[in-house]
C-alpha cells in the first residue's frame, strides 16, 4: 500500500473511535414510556398531556413534565 492509503485509512480509524467516544458520552436520550391507550385517556383527562402525534397507529406525544410517551390505538376503534 501507498503511504496516501495508509494516511486516509488511518484517520478513518480515528474518526471512527471519536465518533464512538462522542456517542458513549454524550447526553442520553430518555427512552420514551409506553402505556396503554386507556392510561393515555386518564392522563388527557386529567390535563397531564401537552401534545399528542397520531400515526396509523401509532399514538407519541408529550406529557405536560416533557416526558415522552407512545402507545398504540386500538384497532378496534379506527375509524373507516
């Protein structure tokens, strides 16, 4: 091999190991907490909930502390 190769083959390596030591050090998402959809119906009644996405289904959101959630619509309660 070329000395060039080497060069560039060598700071791959050292980007690689920083980009690992960034990632294991960095701040830690918080994973999010997942409950049923009948918990997601008592917090909205009760005014814990600030926001809510609803994909397919797929129910995210945020609670009024900043925690995230997710949970699952029921299929039984699509509507058509």
């Amino acid at each position: 091999m070329n000395d060039t190769v080497k060069t560039i083959l060598l700071w791959m390596v050292i980007g690689v190991i920083l980009v690992s030591v960034f990632n294991n050090f960095g701040p830690k998402r918080e994973a999010d907490t997942k409950i049923s959809y009948t918990a997601l119906l008592n917090e909205i009644k009760d005014g814990n909930v600030a926001s809510v996405t609803i994909t397919d289904q797929d129910v995210t959101g945020y609670m009024a502390n900043h925690k995230t959630f997710t949970t699952t619509y029921p299929c039984d309660k699509m509507i058509s």
